[in-house]
C-alpha cells in the first residue's frame, strides 16, 4: 500500500514543499510532522493506517528538509515559519480541521499551533515530547551533550563533513535509538559515538537507510541544524512571559517510550510522571511504552498505530 501515497510539490510562503499523502476524509484528516533527522517516510507506517481507518493523511517534509525547498537565509530559521507552513498546506487542501501527530521538535510547532488555532485542531499526539512551557531543559546538561554542539555554528557542519551523508544519517539512527542521552568527551565530537561499523537497529533496514540518504542529498543538514538545534537556542534565550498562563484546550495523547533518551533529560520525567504536564493540558491522555525508544513508530508500528487510531476514533470530528 505504501506504492499508493501520492507526492506532490505544493508551493506554500514562496518555498516548494513536499506532500506526501493517502486515503479520504471519510472520518477527518491527521498531519504528520516529523522531527530530527527525519523526513515524511518516518511516518509511512502510520499514514497507511490511519488511511485504512478512514482518515485522509498527510506528511509533509519540512522547509529544508528532504525534498522540500531550503529557504535562502537558513540562519534565520524561526519557529513560527513552521506555523506558517501548516496553516499554509491546511489552506492549500481547503482543511477547515485537523488531527496533528508529532514526535522529536515536530512536538513544538503542534502543540503551538493547538494554542493558538484550537478551532483548526482537533487534537495532538506527541511521540515523546511532553507540553510545558517551562524552558532550562538543555542547559544543566554537559558542554558535550549533542544539542549544545550542533548549536553551536559551523561546529556540527566540519563533524558531519568527515562522512557521506548516509553515514551522517546511520549514526544518528543508532546514537538516537539507545536509551543514554548522546553526550561527547572532550577531544571527541558526536559523530565519534557511533563505531562506523555498528549494525543499524533491527527495526531500520538498509532500505531505509538508502532513502533517508537520497531525500537528504537534496538539501544536506545545513538547514536542519538551523531548525531545530539553532533555533531552539534562541527559543530558549527568548522565553514566553505569557507562557504560564497558557492551557492547551483540545486533546492530547503522549504516548511515552520508556527506553527514549529524551526522557532523561532534566525536567522531562518530572513534567510527565508528576503531572506537570497535567497542569497546562487539561484533556491530556498519556500512553506508556516501556520498551520504546526515540523512533518509537517505526520501532513498533503496529503498537504506535493502534494508540492513534484509538485516540482519533475517541474523538470524532463531527463528535
């Protein structure tokens, strides 16, 4: 079925973007947003599901990001032209209303959106990044945690440039999919993590690997460094002096993988487990895997799909 999702280019805020898509809107729509070093294919698994289940979906590859165009001053990179692009493709597929499901810093960009366009959202899924408004998740971290290095410019650039793009993409499938955050020794850079030699998870086949590498060959990562790594600085530098008052009103599923790094990172597990979290997204749901990692939905597919689809069904459009 996957020989069935449709692609088109779709020019929205004066880029090229790319559109993947399949099924009817019988029951709704459901967006996907991928995050780091993803693209749309990380979600195939889930966007022939929810088809199957009567949902149109739709995943789109990023501004920058596999075969979408890259924007002409990158450095410039802002959250809210991630915004612009949704509310530009809603627009564009005449979508008065839809379901987002995000994972890594597609989290960020969809639960923004849900705030400040509850009418066009009818709820969000997060893969592993919970809503708080409360910033400080990066600095307690050491000067070697991958995060701070790839915000750092032209640093992440001369690391990658030691390796074809396809190595690039491989290391950082096997860093990101163990259950320790990615932190460099000194004298080390991130890339130096990874022995070259080390199998890719059994979950990410060579198939996958050749497409991640072809759809990055396009833009390579000078982009995706500015969106999220560099832009995630600033957010971090500049923070919201409303942000405690907000509540994000429509439903939400986290679905948590309890092997994901990122819920070693300060701040996460306490947002989640002690209810934090609760606090600013009153209609929350919150599904735990124990054994999943940060590519929880192409890790365990079937697992993941049947969350989604519970949730959309649990809250019908027209309900």
């Amino acid at each position: 079925m996957e020989s069935e999702i449709e692609h088109s280019q779709v020019s929205i805020n004066g880029l090229n973007l790319h559109i993947a898509q399949i099924g009817k809107d019988e029951l709704g729509t459901v967006v996907f947003l991928h995050g780091f070093p993803e693209i749309w294919y990380s979600w195939r698994h889930q966007m022939i599901a929810v088809a199957k289940a009567g949902y149109r979906a739709i995943a789109f590859d990023w501004r920058g990001y596999g075969l979408s165009d890259a924007p002409q001053d990158p450095e410039n990179a802002a959250w809210e032209h991630l915004i612009s692009d949704i509310l530009g493709i809603l627009d564009t597929f005449s979508i008065s209303k839809a379901f987002f499901v995000a994972k890594d810093f597609g989290a960020f960009p969809a639960y923004q959106f849900a705030l400040h366009y509850p009418d066009k959202t009818c709820g969000v899924i997060s893969i592993g990044i919970p809503f708080s408004p409360m910033q400080g998740l990066v600095d307690p971290l050491p000067e070697g945690f991958y995060v701070k290095r790839w915000r750092d410019p032209g640093r992440a650039e001369a690391d990658f440039s030691r390796f074809d793009v396809k190595q690039v993409v491989r290391t950082i499938y096997i860093l990101f999919s163990k259950s320790e955050i990615p932190i460099a020794p000194e004298g080390k850079e991130i890339m130096d993590l990874a022995d070259v030699s080390a199998p890719l998870p059994e979950w990410f086949t060579e198939e996958d690997l050749s497409t991640y590498a072809s759809l990055y060959e396009k833009n390579g990562f000078k982009y995706p460094l500015q969106m999220p790594y560099r832009a995630l600085g600033r957010m971090e530098n500049e923070p919201d002096q409303n942000a405690l008052d907000q509540k994000i009103k429509v439903p939400v599923l986290l679905i948590q993988g309890e092997k994901d790094y990122v819920f070693k990172f300060p701040g996460i597990y306490e947002t989640i487990k002690e209810g934090t979290m609760q606090k600013y997204v009153p209609n929350l749901e919150i599904s735990y895997m124990p054994e999943g990692c940060h590519f929880a939905q192409e890790q365990f597919p079937d697992q993941v799909n049947d969350l989604i689809i519970h949730f959309l069904k649990g809250h019908p459009v027209n309900g």
